[in-house]
C-alpha cells in the first residue's frame, strides 16, 4: 500500500495551498483532484475567441511589492509571486441601489475613498475616519493572532486592541450607527457585502471591516491569465517540491483507525487504498462526515448540520463583439441591487422570481488586452439564498436558465445605460447545478458556510481547537475558518497545512 504522511483532498485555492505548506514542512505528501485540471473555482475556459475568468472577480489583500499585502506575503512565502502577471484593477466599485436612486463610484485608496465618499454625503467624512482607523486595529490585531497562531494572549489584546475587542460580537449596522455615520455613506460602504453572502444585520463587523479595509488600502489584483493562471503556479511549485498530484481522482472513503477513530489512510475511487494518518479536506464537512467516513464522531456531525449552507451562485458569460467604449460598459466592477437594504435584498434573494441582484464584471477595464481587439467580455453572478433551484422542474432547466440570464442583460442594461443585445457572440451560463456537480458542492453553494453570529470569522477562529474532533482531520478551503472567498481559502490551507506539519512533528 502507498504511504504518506499526507493527503490533500481537492486542489481548490486551500488544498493547493496546504499541499505546498506540507512539502514546505517536509511532509510527503499526497494530493488528489476529481477533475482533468487544478483549481475548483479558481480556472477559466475558453468558448470561441474568449478565455473566461470562471469566478474571481478581484483578488484582494494582494498589493503591490512596495505595499505588499498579506496575500502577496504568504505568495512569496509559498514561492509563486513571480511565476503570475498581474495586473491592477482601476477602481473599487460602482454600487446602484434603485430604491434609494442610488449611483457611486468609489476609488481604491483610503484617503481618495474617504474624500469621494464626502463629495457623495457631505459631513460623513469623520465616522469615515472612525471606520478605517477601527478596521485597520482590527487587520493588526488579526495579524498578531495569526503570528502566535491563534494563541491570543487575552491581556495583550485588552490592551493593544482594545476596540477590536469591543466590537467583537457586533454586526456591521450596529457598529456603523455607533460610529454616527450618515445612512447613504453606510449605503454606500456597505456594497460589498454581497461577496460575503450574508447582510449586514447579520454580519459580523470585524469580518466586514476586515474585507473592506484589505480592498481599499492595498487595492484589488488579478492574474492576467485568469485565476487558472494562480492554479497552475501552486500546481507547478507542489510538484518542485517533491509531491505527488493525481488529476482525475477522486477520494471517495476516509478511513479511520479502530482504536482512536483517527484518520488512517484514504480510498480512491479505482479501489486504491492510500496509507496516512493526516488528511486536509479541501472539501464540505458535510461530504465528509456524511459520505467520506463511515464513523464520524457525533458531534462533529451535529456542529455540521447546524451550520448554514451560503448563496448558491448563478453566473452569466458575455463575450461581446465591440469593445467596452463602444457598448457604454465604463467600469470593471459593479454592484446592481434594488436597494442598499441589505437585509431586505437577502429576502429579495431567496427566489429565482424575485432576485435581481448582480455583481458584474469588465475584465478589458483591467486588462483590455485579455479579449481579442474589438471585443470585450463581462460576467456577472448572482447569490440565491434559499435552494430555489432545487424547485426548478428538469423540463423547466433550460428555460429558467434563459430566464434569469434575460433578466441580468436587461437589469445592466437599464441601470447603466450600456448597449449589449446585438452584440453577443457568446454566452454561457452556470447554474447552482453546474457548481454542484463541478466542485461538489452541496445545493451549489459557492461561498462555504455563511456567516452568522455564532459561526462567522471570530468564533470559528477561537473554536479552531476544539474544531479538531477526528485525530488527523483538517479541513482548507471555503467552509473552513476564514470563511469563503479567495485570499480565506488560501490562508485557510497556509493555516490547516502548516497546522497539519505540527500534528506530524508532535506524533514523531
Ligand atoms: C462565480 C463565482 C464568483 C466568485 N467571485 C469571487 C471573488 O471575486 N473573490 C473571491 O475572493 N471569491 C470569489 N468566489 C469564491 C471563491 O471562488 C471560493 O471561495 C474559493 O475559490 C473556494 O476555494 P476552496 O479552497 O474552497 O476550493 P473549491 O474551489 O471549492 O475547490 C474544491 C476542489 O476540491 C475538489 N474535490 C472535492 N471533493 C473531492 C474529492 N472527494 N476528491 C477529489 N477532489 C475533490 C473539487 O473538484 C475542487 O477542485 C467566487 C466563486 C464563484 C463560483
């Protein structure tokens, strides 16, 4: 039987980057993907003339080398930087909200953001203060959690991050009102919130704050070849290291040990047995204790089926024969709502009738090489948050899909101004079934678990060690405990893959 000291289940952004942490820690190590290529969300594909970014939209906390951010940092660490062409993007975001007639621009750059925010709403300009000042204690006090490994010393945090501390178990409305800013600078300020997939009544500040601070202080980055490009450099730098990558497998069984019900080896879906004591799951728990493991711990799977799965994603790709000036399409990042209520648009978005949200992209206003001349190509992705589409007939499949990508045309269209019927020369569509199947993903949720008060950043960081339940069982990735996204699944592995090294260490 093959032997390792560990295997990587799933080469999404946290799988990948545990495996690296692994090698780095000098585990051998085993790393195993269902599909022909690396990546899970994080991948392009090609319809025609135009290669398609599949999800990212902007990587944040990147930087640049003078003003590097954590990402950027952990990349050089793992030794991929320079093996990526990135580009900047130009802007923050432009938010439309119709209820309240609502249409900003907003720059990267806490000091332009603070300024454009009060030629916006005059007289917000000193709770904007506040809020940058509160969210970069907070990014400092994460980054000394992070360096003692979580091991917070509680009289240190008192004393140096007093406010963090304060503002702990607090949602993002309750600590802007407390802030006394103005509601159309919240209304504004909050627009990010749909890319973490819960409102803002519901959201805890700090994660918020957190998010908003690593985009506008360092600004947003993106790989000029796609976030496929990002994938193939941690592949590229797994297998320098010395490790092992199985593409086109799947580890259908993890198995444990009779005496301490820990992890002792993994099976792959030819029957192949893999001996090991350590497996990092970039995949759901649910999948894991509810398919992978015939004897998960009770606990465990109660924790599990407590939680809320997120938004299932829904994505509409353009490529469009006339470039961006032509078409009207004048920015890279947008946010359409119906209104800046946040917690009324979640409600909005429970159904396939009545969302109308979008958060849409135009990759050529970043990179206008990244289509052919003449051309440009836009996506656009929507949450629902409810499993709608499982109420979707399958003889109703393809005319809902059309549904909801006719709506999304005519939304931007109507908001904006821009011109894109007449213009399309290919359009794919991925649905909450095309996420499920792709990365298997229950319900075809995109973004993990959400984040609630009891299950957001906070408390699964302080629950990491108890978390621990199934000995040699760690979990990477979006449902893991910096929550979803791109630079949270990638700390995510830097943290169960290096945790994983302390585990093999201790054993000996
Ligand atoms: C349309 C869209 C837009 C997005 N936009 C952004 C954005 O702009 N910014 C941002 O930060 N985030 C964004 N996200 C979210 C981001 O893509 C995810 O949070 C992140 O990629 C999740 O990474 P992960 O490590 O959880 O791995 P995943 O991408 O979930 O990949 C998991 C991998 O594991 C493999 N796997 C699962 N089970 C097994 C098994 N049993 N055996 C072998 N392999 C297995 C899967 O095939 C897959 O490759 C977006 C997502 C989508 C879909």
């Amino acid at each position: 039987m093959k032997k390792y000291d560990a295997v990587v289940i799933g080469a999404g952004n946290g799988g990948l980057v545990a495996a690296i942490r692994l090698l780095q820690g000098g585990a051998k190590t085993l790393l195993v993907e269902k599909h022909n290529l690396p990546g899970g969300f994080a991948t392009s594909f090609r319809r025609g003339r135009f290669e398609f970014e599949a999800s990212l939209h902007e990587l944040n906390d990147f930087g640049t080398a003078d003003n590097a951010g954590d990402v950027r940092v952990l990349f050089d660490e793992l030794g991929v930087t320079d093996k990526i062409e990135w580009t900047q993007i130009p802007e923050a975001y432009r938010v439309i909200a119709r209820a309240e007639k609502l249409d900003a621009t907003m720059p990267f750059g806490v000091q332009a953001f603070i300024d454009k925010m009060e030629s916006y709403v005059p007289g917000s300009r000193a709770s904007m203060v506040k809020f940058f000042d509160l969210a970069e204690e907070i990014r400092l006090a994460q980054a000394y959690s992070s360096s003692v490994n979580g091991n917070t010393d509680s009289k240190y945090m008192v004393k140096h991050y007093g406010n963090f501390v304060r503002c702990g178990s607090y949602s993002v409305n309750e600590v802007l009102d407390t802030l006394k800013m103005p509601k159309k600078a919240k209304d504004i300020l909050n627009a990010y919130w749909c890319y973490l997939g819960a409102h803002c009544d519901d959201l805890s500040f700090m994660h918020y704050a957190s998010m908003v601070n690593r985009y506008i202080k360092r600004g947003a980055s993106m790989p000029k070849m796609r976030s496929h490009e990002i994938s193939l450099a941690l592949t590229e730098r797994i297998r320098e290291l010395g490790g092992d990558v199985l593409f086109n497998t799947e580890a259908v069984k993890i198995l444990t040990d009779e005496k301490d019900g820990g992890v002792s080896g993994v099976v792959l879906d030819d029957g192949t047995p893999i001996q090991t004591r350590h497996v990092v799951a970039n995949c759901a728990p649910h999948l894991v204790f509810g398919k992978m493991m015939d004897k998960a711990p009770e606990a465990e799977v109660r924790a599990t089926n407590a939680r809320k799965f997120s938004g299932r994603g829904f994505s509409m790709f353009l490529g469009l024969d006339a470039d961006a000036d032509e078409l009207g399409v004048e920015n890279h990042n947008y946010f359409l709502y119906d209104t800046a209520d946040s917690a009324a648009q979640y409600e909005r978005m429970r159904t396939i009738r009545d969302n109308e949200v979008q958060a849409t992209v135009c990759l050529n206003r970043a990179y206008p090489e990244c289509s052919p001349k003449g051309t440009c190509m836009m996506y656009f992705t929507t949450l629902y948050m409810s499993d709608d589409w499982g109420n979707v007939k399958a003889e109703d499949y393809f005319r809902t899909k059309d549904y909801v990508a006719n709506k999304m045309i005519d939304r931007f269209e109507q908001d904006t101004g821009a011109k894109l019927r007449g213009h399309i020369e290919e359009i794919s569509v991925a649905t909450p079934m095309t996420y499920a199947r792709y990365c298997g993903h229950p319900e075809g949720v995109i973004y993990g678990y959400e984040s609630q008060y009891w299950d957001g950043l906070m408390p699964r960081l302080q629950m990491m060690g108890e978390d621990h339940k199934v000995r040699g069982l760690r979990f990477a990735g979006g449902y893991a405990m910096r929550l979803s996204g791109y630079s949270s699944a990638y700390f995510s592995g830097d943290i169960s893959g290096r945790q994983t090294v302390g585990d093999i260490k201790r054993e000996g």
